[in-house]
C-alpha cells in the first residue's frame, strides 16, 4: 500500500477559542516537508465540527474547494476522486489551505463537535488505499455517530465514597468505536489521536480507536496554547519520521514444552495465532506471555522467533525476523540471578493497566503488591541461604522490586486521587509502552538543577538521579522530575532571584505560568538546563511537557505526591512497605 496521510482537524468553538486549530494547522504544515518521499507519499484532509467538511485539492482549482457532509448519522464520503492527492501535487494548496482555516472558522458558534463521524469519513476516503488518520481533537465528541456524554460531572469518579462502581468509568461507554476500529484496522488504516482539550473528553471511550488500530493517544491537558503547540509539532513529526511499517502481520513461535498464552499491546486479532497491526512503528511494545505445556529437557534451549510481515514506507513488502535460543534450568537459583528486573516489573504494569477497567483500584494494588511479595516468598522458601528469618532477604537482580511496586501503587493509574481521563491516559500509554519506558512511567528520574554549573565538562550530561524522597528537597534548590512523558520542574521558597531570572527569565514565581516554555538564555546554567532538557527528550524519544511547580501550591503538593519513597495519605513509605512485604513472607512461611 502507499503511505498515506489524512489530517483531520477540530474547527468547533472551544478549539478556535483555545487555540488548538491553530496549533493543529501549523503542527501539520511544518511536518509536511518530513512526510516520506517519494510519488507514493499521499494526503488529504478534513475539518468537522457538527458537519464535517472536506476539501478538494486539485491543482487547477485556484483554491481549495470545501464540500460539506453534513449527514453525521449515516456517513458519506464527496466525490470518489480529489480527496487524497500525492504529495508532490497538492503541497502549496494544503499549505495555503493550513495557513487559512483558523481564519476561516474565527468566528464559528458551533460548539458540537461530530470526531466520531468525522473519523468514519475520514476512514471511506482512505478505504481504497489504508493509512495513517491523524486526528486532532478538542472536546467532548457531542454529535453523531459515536457521540459521548459527560459520564461525570467534570470528569472525577467517586472512588473516595466508596464508589464499587467507579472502574466502570473506565470502560469504553458502548460498542459502537471499537466496532468502527475493527473496520478501520481490516482496511489497514491506523488512528492517532491528538486530545488537545482542557475539559472531560472520556479518553477510556476514544482510545479503543488508537488501541486496536496500531496508533495511540497524545494528550495535552489543560491545553496552553503557549506551551502546547511546540510539542503538538513534536510529537506529529515523530509520528510520521520515526522507523515504521504499514499493514502488518505478526507471529511468535516457541518450541516444545512452551506455548503463547496471550499477546497485549495495540493491535487487532482476528486469529488466535496473528495479530495484526495497521501500523507498528519502533515505539510500540508488543507483551507475549508463554505458558508451559510440558517439561524441558535438563541442558538443552528454548527457541523463540518473531516474525514480522509489513510494507516500509517507500511500498517495499519485507518480513522481519528474531531469533533467540535461552538456555534451560531446573536450578531455581540461577532463575533470579538471570532475572530481568526491567522486563519482570513492565509485565507487572502492564498486567495492572489490564486490570484497572474491570477491577476496583485496591484489588488492582493489592494483586500488584501480592505478586511482589510471592516472588520474594519463593527465593526466601528455595534459594536463600540464610535461615535467619529475622530480616528480609533480596535476590540482587530483583533487588529494586519492592521500590518498584510501591511506585506502581502510588503511579497515576493506581492512586485514589486524580482525573478519571488522566487515568485512562495512563492505561492507554501502558499498553504499549517499552521496557526503557515503562519503569520511568512509574518510577520517574529527579535531578537538581539548580547547582549543574559545578559540575564539569568530562561529567555524563545527566546528573545521578536523587533518591525520590522529601530529604533530597532543598528549600533553596531547583529540581526536575520526569517520567518520560512530563517534567515538573519544583522550585523552592528560598531559590535565589539570581538563579531563577538565569534559568527562566523571571526573578520572582508570582504569575509565573503552570506550563512553562523553557528559553535559552545566555548564560552557563540556562545553556546547562537546556542541554540536560533536551538529553532527556531525545533518550525518551518524547518532547517532555513541563510544568512548574511550587511549595504551598497544589502543584507543589503534586510535585510531592510523585516521591514514592515518602509516606503518603493512604500509602506507605518505602521503609514501612519493607517492613509489610517482610511481614507477609515471614506468615506465609509460616
């Protein structure tokens, strides 16, 4: 199939008023130059509010002609011909096309918006060929097909009343979006959705779209039209630049003694043994558990391949294929001193964000601690030579298990507190994140900013993270913390002026913005922050959203909800949680 590209862009009220066409429009029009090259590489786009409204690109037309669809019940799509164009013949139409619709729709009433109708035409216009539709999506899809309500008054569930129903809010809403997913991925078309919004959207019920397709959900909440659009353009030019393949076919294999019980990340099977992935691209994780079917042999291997069948980007139909062959054991022993800690505890998170639509948080914290604690009990109980039961005894590769599951349990997804859609974010990203991502996500990377000028040109970029406790909290210090997908920079009430005027511009916090745009300023600690900033955004492939936070704000209380090790309301500090998991292996022993 050709690479093909189709925009399609929220013109409703809210995102005119927000700033978020605009941010869209020229997120797409800078990228358009790294879209692949070639007579092959395709686009068209679309814009919706209540109707959506197409646009013919062709040459000989002096301007783009709109045609309007306003039926959002029962969708169709204008003219067979005109819509999707290759690049090279339309590019200054769309671009004179992109520089216009904030304009065009500066005064538009409509606060409806039709997304689920929108991606249904989106999807008929690229039915012949498949591809990439690259939503951009402003509020609460309202109108037609697919359309949604505030399941909650603004988005928070009553999980602190006692709510036994609560999870269920994280469920998609109906069938009606995964039952269009499934078309779109049969038609290789894969989904992106770009949520740049600052109410309730249920991304639980949008991100079934992205999850079965092969794409995902970025998210920019509460959107600043200051802040966002930098990393809108960020995000979309990885999306289209980074290594990727369409229509794609995927299978494990293992020998004897093993089976594949189940395959998790974002992909539609339709047969047990495939799965099959409209797009897979080189940030996409796919989960494979084996479950044992039979004994092995003592001394001998087992065998794994992955195969991989997809078209690059330039039409070219390639198979990929990984082999590996690990060696067998009956010593359980060499079991943990192998242990793959990383690995082991992505598929602890991942089972958790499985586990949060259908179960209550506590069950899902309680499953994630218990794993912990039988993974420890079982190399105490065969393994560990010390019969003295007084303390608690820790294979060296999984020494860092229990910090992590305290981490896990205190994470966005899992703590009581917090936004219902933050909370499907989180599961949505989970689902495929990567192993280097995934512990991160959860257990994030603080550095102090404030005294980089000390150290030395030979010195790792990066400085040794801190340990995430409030100890390593100066009043006088600067200090980043990040998982990956944000960095929230704390700042202490005794930070000298000097200091914050070289970093960020400003001496003083008072109306300072929540979403900051990091400068370069031209002095050593601001070309030092920016340095380490931008380290970070390249080791994490992820244009860090950063924000700003302060001691006696929510955003310092925040801040201070993310140092795992301190003790929390309702959650325990990581010195009490050794004790539990202690406790609880000493009583199993028993």
């Amino acid at each position: 199939m050709p690479a093909v590209y189709f925009f399609l862009v929220d013109v409703s009220m809210n995102a005119i008023q927000t700033g978020a066409t605009a941010a869209a429009c020229s997120a797409i029009s800078q990228s358009l130059s790294d879209l692949p090259e070639g007579p092959r590489t395709m686009v068209g786009i679309a814009t919706f509010d209540s109707t959506i409204h197409f646009y013919s690109l062709k040459r000989a037309q002096q301007q783009p002609l709109m045609l309007i669809v306003p039926d959002i019940q029962d969708v169709y799509t204008p003219l067979q011909m005109d819509l999707i164009l290759p690049v090279s013949e339309c590019r200054d139409s769309l671009e004179q096309l992109l520089e216009s619709i904030p304009s065009m729709f500066e005064n538009n009433r409509v606060a409806d918006s039709a997304f689920g109708a929108a991606m249904k035409a989106g999807f008929l216009a690229m039915k012949p060929t498949g591809g990439k539709l690259l939503v951009f999506q402003s509020v609460l899809p309202s109108v037609g097909t697919g359309s949604l309500s505030a399941r909650e008054t603004d988005g928070r569930s009553n999980i602190l009343s006692g709510d036994k129903e609560a999870h269920k809010l994280l469920q998609p809403v109906d069938k009606t979006l995964k039952t269009m997913a499934l078309e779109f991925a049969e038609y290789q078309v894969c989904v992106d959705v770009f949520l740049t919004t600052q109410s309730y959207t249920d991304v639980a019920s949008i991100s079934v779209v992205p999850s079965t397709t092969g794409g995902r959900v970025y998210y920019y909440f509460p959107f600043s039209a200051l802040s966002d659009p930098a990393k809108l353009f960020n995000d979309l030019r990885w999306s289209i630049t980074r290594p990727q393949g369409f229509e794609a076919v995927m299978r494990v294999r293992c020998s004897q003694g093993l089976q594949v019980q189940d395959y998790s990340g974002n992909f539609c099977k339709r047969v047990p043994t495939d799965i099959d992935l409209p797009a897979i691209d080189s940030d996409k994780t796919i989960m494979v558990s084996f479950k044992h079917d039979d004994k092995f042999q003592e001394n001998s291997e087992c065998g794994f391949q992955c195969a991989l069948l997809y078209t690059t980007v330039y039409g070219q139909r390639r198979i990929r294929v990984i082999n590996i062959s690990l060696p067998c054991t009956s010593m359980l022993s060499n079991l943990f001193r192998c242990a793959d800690l990383e690995a082991q505890f992505t598929y602890v998170v991942k089972q958790a964000a499985n586990g949060i639509p259908s179960s209550s948080l506590s069950q899902v914290r309680d499953q994630v601690t218990s794993t912990c604690i039988n993974i420890l009990q079982s190399y105490r109980q065969y393994c560990a030579s010390v019969s003295s039961s007084g303390q608690l005894i820790l294979p060296e590769a999984l020494k860092l298990l229990p910090l992590y599951t305290l981490a896990l349990t205190k994470s966005i997804g899992l703590r009581n507190d917090g936004r219902l859609d933050d909370r499907s974010y989180w599961v949505s990203i989970v689902s495929s994140v990567s192993v280097s991502l995934a512990v991160p996500l959860v257990f994030p990377r603080m550095i102090a900013l404030h005294d980089l000028t000390s150290r030395d040109d030979e010195d790792p970029l990066i400085p040794n993270p801190l340990a995430l406790n409030s100890e390593n909290i100066q009043d006088n210090g600067i200090y980043l913390l990040e998982n990956g997908e944000d960095g929230f920079i704390h700042v202490g009430n005794a930070v000298n002026p000097a200091t914050l005027e070289q970093i960020f511009g400003f001496s003083s916090l008072a109306g300072a913005p929540n979403l900051l745009v990091l400068e370069q300023f031209d002095n050593v600690l601001s070309r030092k922050v920016n340095e380490v900033v931008n380290e970070i955004r390249r080791q994490r492939c992820s244009y860090l959203r950063l924000r700003l936070c302060q001691k006696g704000d929510p955003s310092g209380d925040f801040f201070r909800s993310l140092l795992v090790e301190d003790k929390a309301p309702g959650g325990l500090s990581y010195v009490e949680f050794l004790v539990h998991v202690h406790r609880q292996i000493q009583s199993k022993m028993t």
